[in-house]
C-alpha cells in the first residue's frame, strides 16, 4: 500500500482507486514524495487505460511513469531521514 498525508487535493477517490491508504496527519510528506506519488498514480492510470484498449506502447509507459514515481518517492524519503538525523 502507498500512504499519503490526509491533505490530498483529490479528495480520496484516485486513492481508491490505486490502492491506497493515508498516513497519519503528522506525516506530512516532502516535495519528492508528493511529485512521485503523483508519478505512480498516473503511471498507474496509464497502464490501466492500456490494458483496457490493449495499447501495449501506453501500458509500458505506465509501467515506468510509476517506476518513477517511487524513485522521486524514495528520494523524498531519504530526505527525510536524513533532515530528522540533522535535527536530533
């Protein structure tokens, strides 16, 4: 499952639809987290949309629009971590 802060602009429903659960409030996620959640969802909606109309070509870009997204995700992570290892 991908978490996400309950600050979401859509409202919930692509979470939904992706699978997705939110985090507690007091995870606020970073610019990179934020951008590459946003990556998987579309990646994600792509590949659906090319499975549905068997467009192979959009399906793969899907598939690697949400590779993507965890990168910029783990990149926001890293982040982080590092800023909470900074500030203790």
């Amino acid at each position: 499952m991908i978490a996400h802060p309950t600050n979401s602009r859509n409202g919930g429903q692509l979470c939904a639809l992706a699978g997705t659960q939110h985090a507690p409030e007091d995870e606020q996620m970073n610019d990179n987290e934020s951008k590459g959640h946003g990556k998987e969802l579309k990646g994600k909606g792509k590949e659906m949309l090319g499975k549905v109309t068997g467009n192979e070509k959009t399906e793969a870009k899907g598939e690697g629009e949400q590779v993507e997204g965890k990168a910029q995700k783990n990149v926001g992570k890293a982040q982080d971590a590092l800023k909470s290892d900074k500030d203790r």
